[in-house]
C-alpha cells in the first residue's frame, strides 16, 4: 500500500509539475506579448486565459456510478483525474445548466483552485477532493436536490471545494500563539477559515475564473454569503457550539425555515470535512498518518519555538489508536447519528463504518496496552536481574 501511494504522490507531483510550467510558460508568452510583467505575489491566482490543458478523462460507467458512494477509493486518482471528477459533479447535479456556468470557466476555476493548495501532508488539493465528493455522495444518497433549492447545492458544493484553500499546515492555535500575520489580520477568530474564504473570493474576482458572472448582483451577494458561513463553519473551534444549534432544530425540522437549512448546511459540510473514517479502511488509514505527519510538524515546531503544544500533536505522546478512538467516539459518532435522525439512509453507508472503525482501534489499543505491559515487565525483570549481580 505504501509503495502504492508513493507511486501515486509521484505521479501527482509530476502532474501538477506540468501543470505549472504550463502556466509559467503562458505566462511569460502574454508577458512579452503585453511587454509588462505578472507579479510574482499575484502568481497562482492568475487563470489560465486559454482553454485548460488538464485532459479530458472519460469517466467510465463504473466510476460515475462509485464516485457516488462514500466508499469511494480517494487515493488511485492523479490530480487531472480528481479535476475531471469535481467537473462531472458540478455537470452532473445541473449546476452548471441551471445557471449557465461557462463550462471553460469552470475548468479554469478548478485548475486555479488545485493551483492554491498547498502540498501539506493533509491539508492538500486530495483533501479538498475528498471533501467535495463526500458532500456530492451525501446529496445523492440523502436525495438532498428534493430538499434543497439548487442555490444551496451550490453553495454546499463550491464551499466543500473552497474549503481549505492555501492551508499553511500549521492549525489555529499555532497561527494565534505565534501571533502570525494571519492572526494579526484576523484578530485571532478564525483566521485559517478566514483565509480560506478570501482566497476563494480573490479566485472569483478574476473574470476568467468567475463561475457565477452570470448571476445578478443580489445573487451572488447570497452565494458569497453563504459560502462564507459554511466554510467558516468549519473551525473546530465551534464544533460544540454548531452541533447543539442543530440538536435543537432537527427533532422539529423545517426546510421553509432559513435558519434551520443554514443550520443543517453547516453540519453537512462538518460532517463532510472530517469524515476520512467513514471509508474503507484501506482508504481511511493512510489519511489518519498523513495527519499525524502534519500535526508532529506543528508540534515540533512549537517545541523549537517555545510555545504550547498539545499532546494530542505530541510525537511522543500519541500513537493511531489513541489519536482516533476519542474522535471517532465523542465527535464523529455523536454528529453523524444526529444527521441520521433527519435522514435514516445514512446508517447503515456512512455510521456503521464509523462504529466498526471505533471498534477496531479500540481491539489494537488493547494490544498496544497489553504489548507495552509486556515490555514494561521485560524491563522490570532485566532491572531486578542486574541487582541480583
């Protein structure tokens, strides 16, 4: 498997690679065509002004058909693959009929977007993906579309896609306790999710990449609108705060009520953004080292640095089982079975596998324990040897 997913991670660099030197060529092409120069600050989000060059995947009968399923396998795509997946999602739910998105437009806004991850352990374009095809197959399998209007669908969906933008791979606590520029700049609320939005929202402000130039001004103020409050949503900060809203809502559910829909939005993207272990295990392990990679990072910095770290980023204190057992149990379960209430079909796709993930880390965290006494008592008897000499 780990041959497996260096062998993808190789292609996808390459990939992105191309892509890169792509658009630096173009670039340096119009530069001299214009005589004038690209800043280098404003580079990545540039568009593309001619048609995108990412390849055009047939997306097989099969694919179109799993890409629905949260069990769909994240790591056996290339990026140009991942594009051409999020691109069919946007065809396939009518978004881009029902509202008259460019389709070279949203090829080029896609590019843009993988362009402005970043390529962190965890918080990557894969990620993003992963995101958006998790909140694809909840629309499809929770029938959300007879629920919905299709503005919230796009919402769901374009804030699923935007939702991490240029992540630095360091999380809030260290931006506040380092007192970062994006701290600075956003008063220490928030500021990753803040600048996940701005981001997106500077992505959109070049014409090329504008999926919604056709929507009116009105429109697109409740797009942005909503966009924002989803992606700020995802601070884990406000999870307690997020989920008891809901809770009070969902036992008296009503989808004429604004507030109840915004409410249920926030959650789906929630559950969307932090739902690795819904998947096979094959497919959700590798996610949980990934971000142990990228949370040792931070730790390791913290430490260089002088500043707190929390023992849950602590290389030295955290193993896998105890890493996900208390979020699967105490966040992910709780949130999960709440939706579950508004929409039954979920149980058995997306929360069994979460029960069964929580059952098996906590069978290897009983091994761990009990391989750990062993050594401790091989310890001991070596300690109680030595005295006797």
């Amino acid at each position: 498997m780990l041959e497996k997913r260096v062998e993808l991670e190789g292609m996808k660099v390459v990939e992105i690679e191309k892509c890169r030197n792509d658009i630096k060529n173009l670039r340096e092409e119009m530069a001299s065509r214009n005589n004038s120069n690209f800043l280098e600050d404003n580079k990545k989000l540039t568009p593309r002004r001619d048609v995108p060059s990412y390849p055009k995947y047939m997306l097989s009968a099969q694919t179109v058909d799993a890409l629905k399923k949260p069990a769909f396998d994240v790591w056996l795509w290339e990026a140009n693959e991942m594009l051409s997946c999020l691109e069919h999602m946007y065809h396939d739910l009518g978004l881009v009929k029902d509202f008259n998105i460019n389709p070279i437009t949203l090829k080029r806004w896609l590019l843009c977007i993988h362009d402005n991850y970043k390529n962190n352990p965890f918080h990557n374009f894969r990620h993003c993906f992963c995101v958006t095809q998790m909140m694809y197959s909840m629309i499809c399998l929770c029938s959300l579309q007879e629920k919905f209007t299709q503005v919230d669908i796009l919402i769901l969906m374009t804030a699923a896609v935007c939702h991490d933008l240029d992540h630095p791979g360091f999380n809030n606590t260290y931006q506040i306790n380092a007192r970062t520029e994006l701290a600075v700049r956003y008063n220490d609320i928030s500021p990753l999710e803040n600048h996940h939005c701005a981001v997106a929202f500077q992505i959109f402000s070049q014409p090329d990449c504008n999926i919604f130039s056709n929507f009116d001004p009105e429109a697109f103020k409740q797009i942005r609108q909503g966009t924002i409050t989803l992606i700020l949503a995802t601070d884990m900060a406000r999870h307690g705060e997020i989920l008891d809203s809901f809770k009070q809502k969902v036992d008296n559910f009503d989808y004429t009520d604004e507030e109840h829909v915004t409410c249920l939005k926030m959650v789906l993207i929630k559950c969307c953004d932090i739902s690795n272990e819904v998947r096979p295990m094959e497919v959700a392990e590798p996610w949980v080292d990934c971000l142990l990679e990228e949370y040792f990072m931070q730790s390791d910095r913290e430490k260089a640095e002088g500043l707190p770290v929390a023992p849950f980023m602590d290389r030295e204190k955290v193993t896998k089982p105890t890493a996900q057992i208390g979020f699967i149990k105490f966040v992910l379960i709780p949130m999960f079975e709440t939706v579950m209430k508004l929409f039954p079909q979920i149980e058995e796709a997306m929360v069994q596998p979460l029960r069964e993930s929580r059952d098996r880390y906590e069978e290897l965290k009983q091994i761990d324990d009990a391989m750990n006494e062993v050594q401790k008592k091989k310890s001991e008897n070596l300690t109680m040897g030595g005295k006797k000499k």
